[in-house]
C-alpha cells in the first residue's frame, strides 16, 4: 500500500488479521509498518532488501521519522552502511549511558515517581551500567535477581526491582536502540499470595486516637510555657492555641487518611480547589494519583469538619491544604509518625495501613468490592480482592441457597 504518511494518516490506520507496510509516496524508502496489536512502527528500506526501525510512531511524529529516514538514505547514498553504522553505535551504548542519555530525562517529564525509578535503578541495577544494552539477556539478568534473593531480597521487592529493569528496556525497544526486548519470555517470580490485611482493630484505633490527642494537649502545655518564658523576658508570644485547634498538620493528616483511603503522596498533594465543602468531597487528580486517574471521593461528616478546622486556623496563602514553612507539600512526616505509633502502643503499622483500615471497615460494613476499588483507585479488580475475605457474610448467604 503507497500513501503520502502523515499523522492523520497514520492514525487512521486500523490493524489487521496480518501486518501490513504503508509506504510513503514522498519520500521511497520511508514506510511504516502497522502490526495486528495496533503497534505501528516507522521504517527506513535504504536498498532493496535492507532497512533499519526508525521508531515507534507513538514516540516519533510523521515529521521527525521522515527527517531521520531522510538522513540514513543520504548516508548510504555517501557509501556509508546505515544498518552497520546502527549496530556499532547500539554496541557502544552501555546501560548505565543509556539510562543518563535517554531514560532519566524521559522519565524525569513523563513520571510522577521518577526520583524512586532513578533510586532503584541507580541502587539495585548498577551491576548491568557497564553492560552494553544490546548484551543485556534473560541468563544475566536471572543470575542478577538469584544474587538479589541471596543477599536478603524478599521475592515481591526482588519482582518490584525487575519491574523497574524491565520497563527500562522497553523504552529502549521503543526507540529502537534494542531490535527486541530481551525479557519478553522472562516472567516475575511467584509469590505466594497472602489474606492478611494490616489494619487497625477497635482497641487499637482507640488507643491511636488517644495518642494524637495526648500529643495534641502536650504540644498545647508546652507552647503555653514557652510563653510564660518568653513573656517574663519581653519576647513575642506564640499564638495561643485552644482545644479546637490543631498543633500541626499531623492530626488532620492522620483523620482525613482514615476516612478516605488516600495515599500519602495524594493527602500531601491535595489542593484545596480539590476540596469541594458543598458536594462534600475530595477530587484526586490524575497527576498526583498511583494509577494516573482522576476519581472523586465523598467526604463523611469527621472528613468535613476536620477540613473545615484546619482550612479556618490556616493563615498559609499556600494552594496545599497541607503545606510546610516553605508553602510546599510534604515529603515525608515519618518522626511524628512513628513516635506517635510508639506512644499507642500498635506494633508492624504504616502510614499505608491507614488506606487498608478504610478499605477493611467499608467491608467489613458490607460495602461491595467495586465500590472499594473506586474509592481507592484500583486498576484492577483482583488489588481489591485482599479485602474479599473479611466480607464473608454474602458467601454464607449463598452456602445457604442450597438448604
């Protein structure tokens, strides 16, 4: 098929039973190849019988493909072998090149956790930077996750690391710096799937929020000695704080986690143009979201007032709802947390393990799964089905349909 290729197109070109080839009317030589997965990939054929993969027309435009067919056909035109030329270039190319050149400033624009990709990589992969991309295969990377077992790794972090590895060569294929991902028949480890649950029982969500407010009262006493101490020396007093205010940002952070299911990232992230007083409820944006998704979440009648307290005593002109003494979000709150954990008394709990107390006490309530997934933003159903197994009532109601 001969079409002059342009993104239109292109884009209305819909897969078939078999690949097919779209060649270029403008320029001979150019084509793009549209494969039955909907994958359309952009070629270069400098001869007869001989071509080199440009790119994927999701990573190229139309324009920027042609210009570099253009070039490889003026090389070859100069006496030079493009393909040759290509595969001495890509054997040059080290991993850990690679990644600096061309997956970190990728990853830097297009993904919200770039930092943990760049410490993971940096961390648990550094053993393969040395390593010529195109030597990269399934027997190397296998002795790498054993070694990573070896020296403590738990099979489902080893799985996360490989993850990261893999995705990173994906984008090479992509680009088309590797002619085939070298992990594709490589599967991730099996790991046993486990029914527990970490979440907070009855006793140990009294005794939690016995601790935040014991927290809250000896913040109160020790800013009001301060300024008995300030105010005998003449120095400007602190600003008086009653019961109905806050201390800090802990307690409205810990509350609002408990009564929605947020992530820590999306509470620390949260706007308030996302707060919306009069629907009564929250919008995560796709942005700030694990799964990329916007989703809206109610808010129940604690969620409300504790938003409302803390939005009247916050004098930040901060767009956060939670902002530090910079008016940027939080990154981490981990000392007021764990000391808080400690003064409770609950041992092996999370900030995390606040989204699964939301999730058990919805089931365990009887809400059904689907509404859980959409609250918490699953993009799966099976991430949801940790929860199925504290809803065991409608199994029962079935087990009794046969009597």
């Amino acid at each position: 098929m001969k079409l002059s290729l342009s993104q239109t197109a292109i884009e209305q070109a819909k897969p078939k039973q078999k690949a097919y080839e779209i060649r270029d009317t403008r320029l001979s030589g150019f084509l793009i190849r549209v494969q039955p997965s909907g994958r359309k990939t952009y070629y270069c054929e400098y001869r007869r019988g001989a071509r080199v993969k440009i790119g994927l027309f999701q990573t190229l435009s139309t324009k920027q493909a042609r210009s570099q067919a253009q070039k490889i056909i003026a090389d070859y035109s100069c006496g030079g072998d493009p393909a040759h030329d290509k595969k001495n270039k890509r054997d040059s190319l080290s991993y850990g090149k690679y990644l600096e050149t061309y997956y970190y400033p990728w990853i830097d624009v297009n993904l919200r956790t770039a930092h943990e990709y760049r410490r993971v990589l940096n961390k648990d992969c550094h053993v393969f930077k040395r390593t010529p991309l195109s030597q990269i295969d399934i027997k190397a990377v296998e002795k790498w996750r054993l070694a990573l077992l070896t020296n403590g790794k738990t099979p489902t972090t080893t799985n996360r690391v490989y993850a990261s590895l893999r995705a990173s060569l994906s984008k090479a294929e992509e680009w088309g710096l590797i002619d085939v991902h070298p992990l594709l028949k490589m599967k991730p480890l099996k790991v046993p799937q486990s029914s527990v649950v970490r979440y907070l029982s009855t006793d140990e969500e009294v005794r939690l929020r016995a601790a935040i407010e014991c927290r809250e009262e000896a913040r109160r006493l020790k800013r009001a000695s301060a300024n008995k101490w300030r105010q005998k020396r003449g120095y400007l007093l602190f600003t008086k704080q009653d019961k109905n205010c806050f201390t800090d940002h802990l307690k409205p952070m810990i509350i609002l986690s408990m009564n929605t299911g947020m992530r820590r990232g999306e509470v620390f992230k949260l706007k308030w143009s996302n707060v919306n007083f009069e629907t009564k409820h929250v919008t995560v944006e796709g942005v700030t979201a694990k799964s990329g998704k916007i989703r809206h979440i109610p808010l129940n009648k604690e969620a409300i007032q504790i938003l409302q307290s803390w939005k009247g005593q916050t004098t930040s002109n901060s767009s956060f709802v939670f902002s530090n003494p910079q008016d940027k979000p939080f990154v981490s709150v981990k000392k007021g947390w764990q000391a808080l954990i400690k003064a409770a008394a609950i041992e092996d709990f999370r900030w995390h393990d606040l989204r699964h107390h939301f999730a058990s006490s919805l089931v365990m309530r009887g809400v059904n799964l689907n509404t859980v997934r959409e609250l918490l933003g699953h993009s799966s159903y099976a991430m949801t089905l940790r929860y199925a197994h504290l809803s065991a009532g409608h199994k029962a109601e079935a087990v009794e349909l046969l009597c």
